[in-house]
C-alpha cells in the first residue's frame, strides 16, 4: 500500500529535497554525470550524485505533490528571496549584524517571513517523521495547512565564518533534550556556504540571549539578528 502523506494523509507520491535545489544549483552549478556532486552521511564514504533530482538528494519522508509542491510552492520561494537576500548583501552579513528585511521579498515582508518558518516546518516535520522522533507531528502538519505558525518552532539565522564550512551544503542531525523521557527541546542546522539556520522547537521558547537570537513570526520584527556558527 502507499504510504500516507503526513501534512494531508493523501496518498504520497513526492519527495522533498534535503537541501533545496535552487541553493544547489546556486553553490554547484548543473549537477551531472560530467559535473557530479558528491554527498557524504556522518562518517560514511562519499558517494557520488549525478542530477539534481537524485533519492540521494531527498528526504524518503511520505509527502504527497500537492503538499510538497502547490499548497508549500510560496514558502519555498520565500525561502529563495531571502537565502539570495542574505548572500548578496553588502557588507556580508557578520555575526552581530543587524539585517534590515526591507527589500527582501516582493510580497510582503510579514506574508513572506511566514512563508520562511513554513518551509522549514516542512523540512523539520520530514525529519521527524522520517527519524521516528518522538515530537507531534500534528501541530506541523495542521500549521502548514492553515498557513499559520507553529508556536514552538524558531529560526534563528547565522553567518559561516569557517572557510571550509562556507564550501559545502548541510542539514545536521535533529538534537534533542529531554526531560523525564520527553522531548522538550530539539533543534538542527540548515548550511549554504556562507549562510546557515538554526530551525528550534522548545515547549518554553526563550526568545533571546547573547549568542542566539531567535525569531518567531508572531514578533512582526522587520529585522533579524546575524549569529555565528
């Protein structure tokens, strides 16, 4: 039988990039067989990927077209504008910059940065789902489709400082803390070269601190906190 796509329950027929392809491409270039890719998990041989559209390069986490593509095709730009934003300004960003988002996005900044907490709600619920972690998927699933937040999921935003960190893409493992067998916190880094994203779920979110500065739609803020990785 097919399996069920976890944000819908529709049949699932799609799958998610890890890394999203427009940030491949941006780093890499046309990925083929003359011009591969290679792909390294935790400490096992590199293997080689020959197209963008490579298993290798995908979550096997059910989802199904619609989910993965019509009803979350916005987030996914958003994420787009604001990773192109981010790379492209000037000055490079620095950890401790304060980065205006005016300009960003041609839809609205509000609209638009909502879209960037969805698209990585989606990613954060294929981890969880595809890693059996033991975090309710509900609330993802019913967030993405009402187009609202979650409430326990920040973002945070970080500049690579280490040169050969910047050369490659990367998702970490999904960290979690746990308190008496429950999982009350759990975060996981999203690296583009010189970019980065530090995706957080906590039952008690504390907003801010000296080294992490994390963001929430339900701030309205017009400009985000560059921290280091």
């Amino acid at each position: 039988p097919l399996m069920k796509c976890w944000i819908c329950g529709a049949n699932a027929d799609s799958d998610e990039h890890m890394i999203k392809a427009s940030d491949i491409r941006c780093m890499f270039g046309h990925i083929s067989q003359e011009h591969p890719l290679f792909r390294r998990v935790d400490d096992a041989r590199r293997e080689m990927v020959q197209g963008i559209r490579s298993k290798k390069l995908k979550f096997s986490t059910p989802l199904c077209s619609f989910c993965n593509n019509t009803r979350t095709q916005q987030n996914d730009q958003s994420w787009t504008s604001l990773c192109a934003f981010l790379k492209n300004r000037r000055p490079a960003i620095r950890p401790n910059t304060v980065v205006r988002l005016n300009g960003a996005f041609t839809d609205g900044l509000r609209k638009s940065m909502l879209g960037v907490h969805l698209y990585f709600l989606k990613l954060f619920g294929c981890l969880i789902v595809g890693n059996s972690i033991p975090i309710n998927i509900q609330p993802f699933a019913q967030s993405i489709l009402a187009g609202s937040a979650h409430p326990n999921v920040c973002l945070s935003f970080l500049a690579v400082s280490k040169s050969r960190l910047r050369e490659h893409a990367a998702i970490t493992p999904v960290y979690s803390v746990k308190l008496g067998g429950r999982i009350i916190a759990a975060n996981w880094f999203y690296c583009v070269g010189r970019i980065a994203v530090n995706v957080t779920y906590a039952e008690a979110i504390q907003k801010q601190s000296s080294h992490v500065h994390l963001w929430h739609p339900s701030s309205h803020a017009k400009s985000i906190i560059i921290d280091d990785i």
